[in-house]
C-alpha cells in the first residue's frame, strides 16, 4: 500500500479526494445545505493537488479554509480535508512547502475560528453548544485553537513518519547505508588487529631486552667489584639497552594509542563489489574495470588496497554531489599494480549550478603544481608506503578528482610468496 502510494503520484490523491469530498462534504450538505458544496469541493481538490502541485495545494485549502466565513456558514466538516494535505505535503513535498503549508493550515484556520466565534452574538450556539457569556466565548475560541493546532500537528508529524517508512526503512538506500557502516567496522578491526600483532611482536622484543639488561646489571655489580675500572663500559652497555628499550616501549604506546575502538571483521579485495553497489545505491556511478591477471594478495597487502578504495569513495560522498561518476581501474601488470580512482564531481557540481564547465589557464596552471594535503591524505599515503607503494593525488580542472596509487612489487606480498 505504501510503496503503491509512493509511485502513484495522481491517482491515490485523487481517490483520497473524493472519499472526503464524499464523506466530509456529505456531512456538510445535510448539516448545512447546498452552500457547502463550493468550499467541500476545493478543500477536497487540495488534497487532490498537494501531492503533484504542492503550492497550488497550499493555495486550495487556504481559501477553502475562508470560504465558510465568507458564505456566512458555520465551520465545516470539510475544512478537515486541509490536514489532510498536511499530511500529503508533509509525506511528499520539499521542506519549504511542508513548514509553510502547515503555518498557513494552523494560522488562517485559527484565525477563521477565532472570527466565526466572537462575531456570533452573546446567547447564540455553535454546533448545539451554547454560548451564554463572552468567557464561555473565550473558552470555547481557546479550545477550538488548541483543536486545530493539535490536528494539524498530528497530520505534520503522521506525514513525516510515513516519509521515513516509504524512503527510508528497508530501502537501498538504507541497506547501502548499513554495508557502509559495516565496511567501516571491517576496517576498524582489521587495523585492530594489524595493531595487537604488532603489539605482540614488540613486547616480546621488550621482555628480552628488559632480561638482558637485567642480566648486564647484575652481572656488572660483580664486575664492578672484581675491576672498578669497568664501570664506564657497564654504564654503556645498560644505557643502551635502556635507550632501546624506551624505543621499544614509545612505538608500542604510539601503536595502540592510533585507535582504541574494537571492531568486527577483516575487508580485502573480495569486498570490493558491495562496496561499489552501496555507493551506486547512494546516487553515485561506479564503474569498476580489471585489467590484467589479478594475485591473490596476503591479508595486509590486502587490506591496503582495499583502505584505499575505500576512502576515496568515502571522500567523493563527504565531497562531491549526487550523479557524480566514479571510475575505479585495477591495472595488473606481472608484479605491479596500478589503482586509478577518477571522479567527475567539479563537472557535476558545475552543471547543477548552472555554471559553465569551461576552466582558465590559472586553474589548469595551479593543478600541475598543486600539491593536496590534509590528514586523510597522509593516512592513505603512509599506509601505502608500508608495501613500498606510492600514491598521488591530482585536482583535474573543470573534472574533478583523481587518485594513482601504485604497487611496484604488490607480488611480493602475494600468499604464493
């Protein structure tokens, strides 16, 4: 029912329409006679619109809201037909249509109210309640405001949370969404788990150098005594093993202060494609191509290349518009490999602004000799770095963005070595 809701952009409005031109203006024709039927039937015609042409449905109910006051009718039935394009504003339209459709339905209807009910003499009644004194006026005015900003608000907000069902809630979008999240937490973990190796891997190394230098200190107390003159040698040789020690001691804080976050699982290039069909499902044109007789690569060299690819998409979405179009190119050539990830999103953010796509010679002059910096970009580089890789990242003017990063020996870290 929703998602039929969803892609019908006529005709379920309009059936909603005339179910409460019917019911509602029904009402109002046996209530009050055949005046009614006017304003029934362009209150029903803003819901019929507020989908499709959301401020000519603005427009409807605005003066379907007055058209009672001016026929010199008692408040209708039908006037309730404007929260129910409050709530079709509220599911469908933009931002700016739905706060103002919702301040216009609250603002004009309260007003109306407030009108119809002090213009009534002292003594009269309103819908068979009767008003005896100008408080009984004021409360009935307070209470009919309160009525109308609570309908419309519930309509506003009923609008909203079905928006969240039919966009949101077990869509692509959030499917890709969640592989995202679930790509970041592999991540995490693999560097995790990259860290408490290494972690390993160095106390190891201090515990024996601590028992070592344990060993020279005491072996250099009775040296000491049996030749004082050997007390400079002995100061050498703890200081230096001290000194290596301390070193051993400050990579191993520097390490596991990186990241104390736990994480999951452990990527590789096996993850490639639900990471592109994520980011396709976010808007954006991933276009994946192989070249050459791809390696079956050990867990770390593995996980570069995947951090890699992996944070340039991340840096395309945080950066470039929706629609932009993303080139990924593995080049395998014996023992090297290539990563080429090229975007057009400056082409892209160029043409929804309306902007011509043509650059000057500065920019291009800037580009060659540009060098791209910030934090992100040293992290990626480092991490190439450790597999004797190399990276570059490029602005291409008018274009956008392109990244190279290159694995002269990538298979030397293949699991057949």
């Amino acid at each position: 029912m929703f998602l039929w809701i969803r892609d019908q952009k006529w005709l379920p409005a309009t059936l909603v329409a005339a179910v409460c031109f019917l019911v509602l203006g029904g009402f109002d024709l046996l209530l009050q006679g055949e005046k009614t039927l006017i304003s029934s039937f362009v209150l029903a015609a803003s819901v019929a619109l507020s989908r499709s042409l959301p401020w000519f449905g603005i427009g409807l109910f605005s003066i379907g809201l007055v058209g009672p006051l001016l026929s010199g009718l008692e408040p209708q039935l039908s006037q309730l037909n404007a929260c129910v394009a409050i709530f079709l504003l509220a599911t469908f339209a933009e931002k700016i249509e739905r706060l103002v459709g919702l301040a216009l339905n609250v603002l004009i209807g309260a007003t109306v109210y407030f009108w119809f009910v002090f213009t009534l003499p002292v003594g009269s009644s309103l819908y068979g309640v009767e008003l005896p004194t100008g408080d009984a006026k004021v409360a009935i005015s307070v209470a009919g405001f309160v009525a109308v900003l609570a309908i419309s608000a519930n309509a506003w907000f009923m609008g909203r949370l079905l928006y969240a069902q039919l966009f949101h809630v077990g869509t692509e979008v959030d499917v890709a969404l969640l592989e995202t999240k679930l790509a970041s937490a592999q991540v995490a973990l693999a560097e995790q788990d990259r860290r408490f190796g290494i972690a390993k891997d160095v106390t190891e190394l201090l515990l024996e150098q601590t028992s070592a230098n344990l060993i020279a200190s005491e072996s250099g107390g009775y040296a000491l005594k049996a030749d004082p003159s050997a007390a400079p040698r002995i100061l050498e040789t703890l200081h230096s093993g001290i000194k290596k020690s301390f070193s051993e001691i400050r990579r191993l804080s520097d390490l596991l202060s990186l990241q104390d976050r736990k994480a999951l699982a452990l990527p590789g290039l096996r993850d490639l494609n639900p990471l592109f069909i994520s980011y396709r499902e976010f808007g954006y044109a991933v276009n994946y191509r192989e070249t050459g007789s791809a390696l079956e690569l050990d867990d770390g060299m593995s996980l570069v290349i995947y951090r890699v690819v992996y944070d340039c998409l991340d840096n395309i979405k945080k950066h470039a518009p929706i629609n932009t179009g993303v080139d990924v190119d593995f080049i395998w050539k014996d023992t090297a490999l290539q990563i080429l990830v090229k975007d057009n999103g400056e082409e892209v953010r160029r043409e929804l602004n309306s902007e011509p796509n043509e650059y000057t010679v500065t920019e291009d002059q800037k580009a060659l000799v540009e060098h791209l910096t910030g934090p992100g970009l040293t992290a990626m580089a480092e991490r190439v770095a450790l597999f004797e890789g190399t990276i570059e990242f490029t602005r291409v003017p008018g274009v956008g963005f392109t990244v190279s990063a290159a694995f002269p020996n990538v298979a030397k870290y293949s699991k057949g070595n």
